[in-house]
C-alpha cells in the first residue's frame, strides 16, 4: 500500500494513542513519508519544515484507526443464512465484498482481520487493497471457514446436492481437517477460521450449547496450521467448545460466550484473545422480527448476549486481551454499523471509553499479528490516524458518525473524511 510522500503535521486536538493511557490534551503528531516520527504533547513537538502539509483537528479527537476484529466481507446485509453461500454467484459477492471494503474504511477502520469469507475472495481482496486497486482496510485473510459435517454451517439438505465448498470447507475426523487447512495453505490466508460449536441462529440442530468440531479435528487443525505459520481461531459458544479449543492451542477465541472458571485460566495462560461481537447479538434480538427470525431465536440470542457480555467483562477485568470486530453482513446488522460494538460495550456491556478504545486499535493489531506497524500513536508506526471532531472520550457513539470524520488516513494518506478522498 502507499504511503504518504513529505511531512504531515496534524494539530489542535487531544491524542488517544490506542495504549490505554489519558489523553494528551494538546498534541501533535507529525508523519514522515507515512510514518510517525512524533505523538506526543504540542509543547513538545519537533519544528516541522515550512511545506509541511498542517491538518487542522479542530479541538476534536486524533486517535489510531480503528481495527475490526472479526469482519466478514463476502457477507453481503444477507436476509437468511444460506443466502451466505447461494444467493449470488461468487462474481457478484466479489464485488459487494470490495463495496464494504470501502465502506469499512470510510467508516474509520484501516485494518480488518478477516472472519471468513466466501471462496477465496478476502485473500484477494487483501491484495488489491494493498496494490491500490480499490480503497480498504489492511487485511489479514482467511478464506473459508472449517466445520464438522451436520455443524452449524452444513445448512444445505444432502437432497439439493449443492454442498457448502463455497463458504465452508466440511470435515469428519482429523484427516478431512488437516486436508482441509492444507487446501487453505495453498489458498494464502492467515488465519483459519472454524466452527467448534453451534450457534443460537440455529436452534434446531446446532444451538449455542452444541459442539460441531470434535477435539481431536481442532487439533489436527491447529497442528497443520501452526506447522504452515497460520493462525487459528474459532466460533466458540459453548463451554466445552471454548476449552477445546484453547487446549488444542487456538491462536484466538471468537465469542467465548459462555467460558468457566477453568476456560477462563486456559485463556489467561497463553494470553489469548477474543472477539466477543455482541452488538450482533442485540441487533438480532431487536431487529430480528423484522427479518422473520423465530422468537426461539431471539430468546437464544438473549442468552447468548448475557452471556458474552458477562464473559467479556469477566476477561477484562482478569486482564485479558478483547479485540471488536461484529459480524456485519446481516440485514439486521448490515456493514457501515461497525463502530456500534463500541457504544455499545460502553453502554451495555459497561466498559469505558478508554477501554473499548484500546480493544479496537491496540489490540486489534495484535490480533491482526502487525502490533508492530499499526494499532497505536508512535514513532516508527505507520499513520494510519482517525481525526475526529469531537471528544470522542466523553462521547463515543462519535465513531458512528462518518460525517464527523475530519479525516481516515493509511500510511500518511488521506483515504476519507471531510478533507477528501484519494479514491
Ligand atoms: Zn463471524
């Protein structure tokens, strides 16, 4: 991806840095030809050269770009689940797939760890973005997803003969798994990304409580994976799904919704993270009736929602690592609602600002395995800063205001916002 040519220098506002620490009420940061060379106090600052390109925050907030945790780009504002894999054809998802790639960076997030994805299209999807072909966040990919055959994603009766290769990859026993991963590896994705347990979404068969991957095919998973250098993570639920997964050695844990004391202390142990996405589960709850889910449905995303709420605050608190992502691509939950998960864990889940801040730039790029280039306001960090008007801190449901962006920018350049668009 480009970067910036010259000297950036952005003023007048007060600095989130993404490490947790109070603002710096009167900062600067200066970039050098896309990266940072200054984040710190105005009194401070270095003198900048006289054709130093000066942005203006206008007292409002400079804080890291935001990172989505779990983003699903082929996931296309979907009516009904197997509309994921057979609604449209892969060279229609395609497209919308780069259509939120923008929209996601226009909404303050410049980096994505990727969930899933029909076919390969994010691993593409990645490389465009990062050759300039389209605008969108750095990605990690992860292509499509693994399950156990009958688990959450086999949603295709045996009788239309259409099978799932598309969004899912269906395993039975660790040699489907380990071919499975290995099919990955060719693909070029980062992450693997499977199904340990069932979902409310499906309480038929697969329920939040359900197990759809055994022990032994998530270990087979993670050995293939961690020998290629991949990483793993997974749809976790239920309870025995999440310590399943941290005890074959999972790289990341999604939901983690209902976690015990002994889940809690495998994760701690290898400082594991997870990505709780709960602003989905209340748009479900809210917004599902609309859509036509059942009310048994809703009433499990009710509990999974306690749940994972009780769970994320039972983490933080222990001091464990939560990245924000949401799995957005549903009707009820449609891309462009990213920043949600962030009021929301403010004024639901009960974090602070400062808090859910941190889980959403620093964290996020841990998750994103490139803790090193981006995810916080320092020297040597590539600048990819969100310029908001206004205190962001005492308001955070700001970040849901594209109209209050003073500007997105990558490596230096501004990609979005009100001082315009490189695109
Ligand atoms: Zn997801």
């Amino acid at each position: 991806m480009r970067t910036a040519v010259g000297t950036t220098a952005i003023r007048h506002g007060q600095m989130f840095d993404g490490t947790g620490s109070p603002p710096v009420r009167d900062a600067v940061v200066v970039c050098v030809d896309g990266k940072i060379t200054y984040a710190g106090p105005s009194t401070g600052a270095p003198i900048t050269p006289p054709d130093a390109t000066v942005i203006d925050a206008r007292g409002g907030t400079i804080l890291p770009g935001l990172i989505e945790a779990h983003f699903h780009a082929t996931y296309f504002n979907v009516e009904a689940l197997e509309d994921l894999d057979i609604k449209y054809p892969v060279e229609y998802v395609t497209l919308l797939a780069a259509v939120n790639a923008k929209l996601a960076l226009e909404c303050g997030y410049t980096a994505a760890r990727s969930g899933g994805s029909l076919f390969n299209v994010d691993v593409w999807l990645k490389k465009a973005i990062e050759s300039d072909l389209i605008p969108g966040p750095r990605m990690a990919a992860s292509g499509r997803e693994i399950c156990g055959v009958g688990g959450l994603m086999d949603w295709n009766p045996d009788y239309r003969k259409i099978g799932m290769d598309g969004l899912v990859l269906l395993v039975n026993g660790p040699d489907e798994a380990r071919a499975a991963v290995r099919k990955l590896v060719k693909d070029g994705i980062e992450w693997v990304k499977t199904y340990p347990t069932g979902d409310a979404a499906s309480p038929d068969i697969n329920d939040h409580h359900t197990l759809c991957m055994t022990f032994e095919e998530m270990h087979a998973v993670v050995a293939t994976a961690h020998n290629h250098g991949l990483k793993v993570t997974g749809h976790c639920r239920a309870t025995d799904g999440i310590k399943n997964a941290l005890k074959a050695g999972y790289d990341a844990v999604e939901h983690a919704t209902f976690i015990d004391d002994e889940g809690l202390e495998l994760l701690l142990k290898r400082d594991v993270p997870v990505v709780p996405a709960l602003y989905f589960e209340h748009a479900s709850i809210v917004r599902g009736p609309e859509f036509g889910l059942s009310q048994r449905v809703i009433d499990g995303h009710q509990e999974t929602l306690d749940g994972g709420a009780e769970s994320a605050r039972r983490i933080l608190k222990a001091g464990g690592r939560l990245g924000m992502g949401g799995d957005y691509g549903f009707g009820w939950n449609p891309h462009g609602d990213y920043a949600r998960e962030l009021t929301f864990f403010v004024n639901y889940v009960g974090f602070t600002p400062s808090e859910v801040l941190k889980c959403a730039t620093k964290t996020g790029a841990e998750i994103l395995g490139r803790a090193h280039e981006i995810g916080t306001l320092a020297a040597g960090k590539l600048a990819d800063v969100l310029i908001v008007d206004g205190d962001v801190l005492a308001d955070i449901s700001l970040l849901e205001r594209r109209d209050r962006f003073i500007a997105v920018m990558q490596g230096g350049i501004v990609k979005s916002g009100q001082l315009g668009s490189s695109f």
